[in-house]
C-alpha cells in the first residue's frame, strides 16, 4: 500500500493585533437628547457577550462615535451621560467587513435607571458604505446542503455569482475571471499564487470552524484592492467564557439506495463510493475574560478506486531495462544499466540519487498510457486541524488584542 505523504500543508497565521479591518467590524452612529439635539461626551461601551472584553469610546462634540475592530459576534451596547437614563442595547450583532449603524436618543430621568432595548434588526442594506455584499453566517452552513461539507459553496448565493466550467472549479462575479478572485482568512492573504483560480483559495475550512465569511462583489473598499473579482473574507471560530464542543459524523454510500454516476449506468458494476468525514470542535477560556482557545479536527476517508490518479512509471522503466515504440522503427528495446550498450545515448549508467528518487513511485494499478507510464488509482484520506488562541486583553500603548491562528491540511494514504 502506497503510504507516502501526497500532500503536507502547513499554514500558520500569527498577528500581534487586530487591526486589520478585514477580518472584523464596527458600530458607528449619534447620540442626540430628547429635543434631538446632538449629546457630546457621551460614553459608548460594546461588550463582547462571550468573552466579556470592552470596548468604550466617547460621542465627539457634534454627538457622532465610531467603535472600530471588533471581532464578528453578538454585543451589548451601552449608552451613559449624566442626567439621562442610560440607555441599552441587546444583542447587536456585529458581522465581518461591516459596520452597524447604531443611533440613540436619551431620555429624561425616571423611575426607571435603564432602558434596555432587546430586540435590535439588522439592515438589510448596508448603509455605511457603498459595498454590495453578501453574509454566509453558521445558520447557512448548518441548514442548506453542502455534498461535500464545503462552505464555501456558498458563494453562489451571491448575486452575480457564477460556477466556472474550467478545471480550476472556481467562480466567476460579475463576469470577471475566476482567478481575479481574493481570499481572505482571518484578514490574511489566503491566495493561491501558483496557480490562482479555485474555489477556496489556498487553504479552506469545514463548516464546523468557520464563523462566517462575506461575500464582497462590488464597489470594495481602499483597503482591499489587489484583485477586481469578489472579496471572500472568512473568519474561524474563537472560544469564549464557555467550554463548548461537539463531535459528528458524516457519510455517503453507495450501498444505501443504488444512486449511480452518469458515467456508470448499468448493466456495469456499480463503481464504489465511501466517503466518512467526521471530527471533533472544542473551545472555551484559559484565562477567563482575558484569553480563549478553540480547536477542530477533521478527518476525511474517501475510499473509492476512482477518487484520484495519477501517472507513475513502470517498473520495468525504473529499472533501467525497457522498451518503447518508435513511430519509424517500431519496438525498441533499451538497456539503461549498461553505458556501452548501443541504446545507451548518454554513455552514463543508472544514477544512485535518481534510483532512490523512482523507488518512491507505487507500482501502478491502472491502464497503461504508453508501454512505460501507467495510471495509478488511489483513494484518499484528509486531515484537516484549526487551532485559534485569543487573548481579549487590549494593551495601553497600542489599544489592540492578540489573535493566533495555525491550521494545517494533510493528505495523507
């Protein structure tokens, strides 16, 4: 059995800050009294409902505040000025690349200290900027079909959105190429420089440790550029002031219900088709309030004798010793080993290093491509890990939080 590593990728991401507008969000409004005029001073503070960080700015003198680089998740806003009552905001959702527009009017002193607003909708346009975008946030991801457990799927519920008929299975937005596309992990280049084009960028995630991502398709803002198709910006899960985790499984058969491939019609074999995908999320504090950690692991098994191939010499070609069809001459025979033999062109014997180097081809299992090259069919296994550590505390000199990424793919038989 062929166990050699077809594939390890390791990426790692480390930032000592936030700031980087991509990955997060903001809120932003005015604050005006009971007559409607604008209230100066005024303190704001966001408190981050899982991991209890703050974020606390003050109204300028014509009643406007801004609240900058927060991380994506659910917020209490909370509104002070002397001589009015304070005023409450629940569960305001902050989502990635987006800033919420978020007004208050004061009202006089009462019986009661605090006005809390519960229930807070969201725009259904932005109205901050000029950006058309589309959100794909955990609810998407758990509630519609994904064949192959990829969010990133997903992008076509954008408008303007179009699956490519090219090998490089990406996406077209609004008529610009499939590799004109940028991906972002974290705020982070995720960009296949290589060979740009696909559908999820260098490296993708699984429902399970993706956040949410937005679709960014027109009218990007300065800090993006770089590329003239759609923006995918994706952020991975983080832990909170809780412990949660979950483990699952997920499996297609060809055994349960006869589905056939187009190309397998009967009276042929069925061909065989077992994919299990199954893994584990766990997350919560190591520093309650101050630092966070979250962990997801997923392993892929893809067994099927049409999963992947590839083209692998014989072993009669890794000898030294074969034959080839010449178009003129017909059958030609080729002796490598020995450096006086007429078919010998380059005088030189076998070489050690290259030797050791055709050792590590698997003996092919496939048709033959010509008398010396054969196909290899082999079946896949992925593994896939997310490791994200947080720490909410913000420092004096700087005002940013520290964030550390490190995920890994591994394609392994």
């Amino acid at each position: 059995m062929f166990q050699s590593k077809l594939l390890r990728l390791v990426l790692v991401l480390f930032a000592l800050s936030s700031a980087l507008y991509a990955q997060t969000g903001g809120i932003s409004g005015s604050v005006t009294d009971p007559s409607g005029a604008a209230l100066r001073n005024v303190q704001i503070t966001a408190r981050n409902l899982a991991t209890n960080a703050l974020r606390a700015v003050n109204s300028s003198d014509v009643g406007t505040y801004s609240i900058t680089n927060l991380p994506p998740g659910n917020y209490e806003v909370t509104f002070e000025s002397p001589g009015f009552k304070i005023l409450k905001f629940a569960h305001v959702v902050v989502t990635v690349a987006v800033v919420v527009p978020l007004s208050a009017e004061f009202t006089i002193h009462g019986t009661a200290e605090t006005v809390e607003v519960k229930a807070l909708l969201e725009n259904p346009v932005e109205v901050e900027s000029s950006q058309v975008s589309n959100l794909v946030d955990t609810t998407r991801m758990a509630n519609l079909p994904l064949l192959t457990r990829n969010p990133y799927e997903l992008v076509l519920l954008s408008p303007g959105t179009i699956q490519s008929n090219t090998r490089l299975g990406g996406f077209s937005v609004n008529g610009s190429r499939e590799r004109n596309n940028n991906f972002l992990l974290d705020g982070t280049d995720n960009n296949d420089t290589s060979v740009p084009g696909g559908g999820a960028g260098m490296i993708s995630l699984n429902p399970e440790a993706t956040q949410e991502f937005r679709v960014i398709t027109n009218n990007f803002l300065p800090e993006y550029g770089g590329n003239t198709g759609a923006i995918i910006d994706i952020v991975t899960k983080s832990g909170g002031n809780e412990f949660r985790g979950d483990a699952y499984w997920y499996g297609r058969y060809n055994g349960f219900g006869g589905a056939r491939d187009f190309f397998n019609p009967p009276p042929d074999p069925q061909n065989p088709y077992v994919r299990n995908q199954f893994g584990f999320s766990f997350g919560g504090p190591i520093w309650k309030n101050k630092t966070f950690f979250f962990v997801n692991n997923e392993f892929q098994r893809f067994r099927t004798t049409l999963t992947n191939n590839s083209i692998v010499p014989t072993d009669t070609f890794k000898s030294g010793i074969f034959t080839y069809t010449d178009p003129i001459n017909g059958p030609v025979s080729v002796n490598l080993t020995n450096p006086l033999d007429p078919s010998n062109l380059t005088g030189l014997g076998l070489n050690a290093t290259i030797q050791k180097v055709l050792a590590l081809y698997p003996t092919p299992n496939g048709p033959a491509v010509d008398e010396n090259p054969r196909v290899l069919f082999l079946p896949q296994s992925l593994s896939a890990e997310c490791v994200q550590l947080d720490d909410a505390r913000r420092s004096q000199v700087h005002r940013q939080s520290q964030f550390g990424r490190a995920l890994r793919v591994q394609l392994l038989q």
